[in-house]
C-alpha cells in the first residue's frame, strides 16, 4: 500500500500540526516531527509523517492545527484523588502555630480525610471527585491513576474503588489502585499486623473478586507498614495476578524500593531517601521511579530523589501529581512538569516524557498510550505554544486548545 492511498481510510486527519510523539526510536529531541500530520482511524493513531509525505489526502474530518504542538494525552500515574473533605483548615492552623502533633489527637491529619470519606456517599463522592478531575482534563491528561486508602475498611475501600472506575464516564481512562495498606485505621491501633490480616485475607480477595483494582499499592515507612508487612501484601497480591507497586523511600530508606523490585512492581514512587543498591534493584527489575516533586514542595522536604542516579542506572522516571488532600493538593499536572525541573533538575524533555511514555510504562500501559505511535490509542493534546519545552516553563494557565481520547474530542464543563 503506498502511502498516498493510506489517508483515504482516516476518520481524522490532523495536518500542519508540530508533532512531539515521546518516541525514543526518532532520533530528535521530543521525537519531534516539525510540520506534520497525524491521522485517527477507530480511535487509534494510523498515520504519521511530515506533510510533505501526505499527498492526496482526504478524510471524514480535517483539522488544521496551524503550527500548534501535539503531544501525547497526558499520563497521570498516582493520584489519590478520590477523597472526602479537604485540610485546609488544618493547613491554616499550622501555619498559626499548632503541631502535627495537636492536630493528629485532636482527630486531625489522614484519619480526618478517613472519616470524612467513610461518611460521604457514594454519588457524592464521584460528583466531588469528578469536578476536581476537570482540572486534569483541561491540562491534557487522558489516563490518569486513582488509588484507595481512605477507607481503611472493606465498604469504603471498595466505594473508592467503584466511584474511580465510574470516573471513565468522564472521558478519561481510569487505572484503579487498591491501598489498603495506607495507613493504620483507629480501630486496629496498636495492632498493625491484624490489619494486614484483614488487608490481605479479605480485602485482597474480595476487590480481585469483584474486579475492582488494577494493582496493588502500600505505604512502606516508619510512620505506615514495615518491609515485612508489604511482603505479605504482595504476596497476597501475586496470588490474585495482581501488580504491584509501592511508595518507598520517602521519609527514610527501609529498603521498600528492592522488595518492590524483587516482586516485579511496575512502579516504586517518591524515593527521596532510596540509596545506589536500591536503583540497581530497580534497574534490574524493570521497575519505574515515579517521582513526585508536589508532595516534596508542599512538605517543604530538603532531600532530593537520586535522579542522577536513576539517569546512571537507566531507570525510567514518571512523574504525577500524587493529587492528595494532605501532602499535595495539587490538581496541576502541569505546575508537575515545572516542579521537576526546578525543584529535581529535569530536563523539560525528560519531564515531558515522565508525565507520557513513562507514566504509561508505570501503569503497565506503555505498548496502549504515552506516545504518538502508529496502532497506538488516539490519545492527544494540542496546544497553542512554539516549542514543547513551555509546558514545562510556564506556571500559569497554558489551556489545551483540544484533548481527544481513543480519537474523540469531548466537551467536559
Ligand atoms: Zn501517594
């Protein structure tokens, strides 16, 4: 088939359209095909090449992007978005002078967005969390991550579950993670390994019943479970063929990063404090980082993730919002991409790259989304700037002019 008869078979034809497609195997910055065109049949990208190569096209729809840059839809690999309740009342008192401490006995911290979210019902969570989901879908984003752990107990754990996966209704793609072992709930306290009973022997089972989770994800720190516990959480895991991945390394190295490397895990996330042996591990395992400069900035942390080190051992790093209503409010994918840079020392690039192809890679979606590659998923943004590297170096509103999802645009006010 020659090339001229191919766009006959377009559903859409974007022409005159800069095209960052992330794809490392085009050897030029962004993989960036300057004026050219992309075509969408059934939801899936058919077409790529410079305009000069398209020649007699013609299509259902032809958009003329007029020197705007696309990139891939954005990929937002770990967010806590769904949750109920805000702090910012206890944001405002400790900058009056209470504690943590004060605030955490007085019913304060995770555990009040814990009440807050076992109170609220079903509808009105998914309505709260659909309306904070439009800032993402303004900025591009078309996957997006959404993890439990505010329940802490089966009927909330699964609520959570079920009001991320009815997020698809808002043109988005939805990869759901169980955090059961988030935190410890008030009714174990003290009793930390009855909890992992209860995470692994019933709740792991149950929401693999009902389908309900895409993998599997815990908090390993002081504060949270012991590499012991998250042993025994993915082990559970793996006997339902579920993936797993971890947040580890934080607040301190407990080695969270290697078990989450000797267990496969797509993703080992924040990794602050993680040491040589552990990116090696990582490295080997094909684990991704998945860094999270929001809850760095707004924890006012001074330790920085070793990303020379991830460079080094070539281990890919995402980035996502870690959207939570304790250490990162941040509904800002792109605010994200300038933090990594300023704050990590990414290059926009490698920014841009984390937050598609290697977010995709993190939620085991790299061969569906994150690049503009024939047979891929549609999943586009276009926007109005001259150069890719202004996504990440304006902190203010760069709008997408238009977002499509598996090929359709869709209006979401
Ligand atoms: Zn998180």
């Amino acid at each position: 088939m020659t090339q001229k008869n191919k766009p006959l078979e377009f559903d859409t034809l974007f022409i005159n359209a800069n095209l960052a497609t992330m794809d490392p195997n085009i050897d030029a910055p962004y993989g960036a095909i300057e004026n050219g065109a992309l075509g969408v049949k059934d939801g899936r990208i058919t077409w790529i090449s410079k305009m000069c190569d398209l020649l007699d096209f013609e299509g259902e729809e032809i958009l003329d992007c007029e020197g705007d840059w696309m990139t891939p839809g954005l990929v937002d690999c770990h967010t806590h978005i769904v949750f109920g309740g805000n702090r910012a009342q206890e944001f405002e008192q400790r900058l009056n002078g209470v504690s943590y401490a004060e605030i955490a006995n007085a019913g304060g911290g995770i555990l009040s967005t814990v009440k807050a979210t076992r109170e609220m019902n079903s509808q009105d969570l998914y309505q709260e969390t659909s309306t904070r989901l439009i800032d993402f879908l303004y900025q591009g984003v078309t996957t997006i991550e959404v993890k439990s752990g505010y329940g802490l107990d089966m009927p909330t754990e699964i609520k959570m579950l079920e009001v991320a996966r009815r997020l698809t209704e808002d043109h988005v793609r939805v990869r759901t993670t169980f955090l059961g072992a988030h935190a410890l709930p008030p009714e174990y306290k003290d009793r930390p390994d009855d909890y992992i009973d209860l995470v692994c022997d019933e709740m792991i089972p149950k929401i693999a019943e009902l389908d309900l989770a895409d993998a599997v994800d815990g908090f390993c720190e002081n504060m949270a479970f012991s590499p012991a516990q998250i042993r025994r959480v993915f082990e559970a895991a793996k006997k339902y063929a579920l993936p797993v991945k971890l947040h580890a390394e934080q607040l301190s190295n407990q080695g969270g990063a290697k078990l989450a490397a000797e267990f496969g895990a797509l993703s080992a996330d924040h990794l602050e404090y993680i040491d040589e042996d552990g990116v090696k591990a990582m490295a080997k395992a094909g684990t991704v980082a998945v860094l999270l400069p929001g809850a760095f900035y707004y924890l006012k942390e001074t330790q920085k993730p070793p990303v020379d080190l991830f460079r080094k051992y070539g281990v890919p790093m995402a980035l996502a919002t870690d959207c939570n209503p304790g250490s990162s409010p941040i509904t800002s994918p792109l605010l994200i991409l300038n933090m990594a840079c300023t704050l990590f020392g990414f290059t926009p690039e490698e920014a841009l790259a984390g937050m598609t192809r290697v977010g995709a890679q993190a939620l085991g979606l790299k061969t569906e989304t994150g690049t503009l590659e024939m047979g891929k998923s549609a999943d586009l943004a276009i926007w109005g700037i001259e150069h890719p590297a202004e996504l990440c170096y304006w902190v203010g509103d760069v709008a997408t002019g238009y977002r499509i999802f598996k090929g359709e645009d869709k209006k979401y006010e």
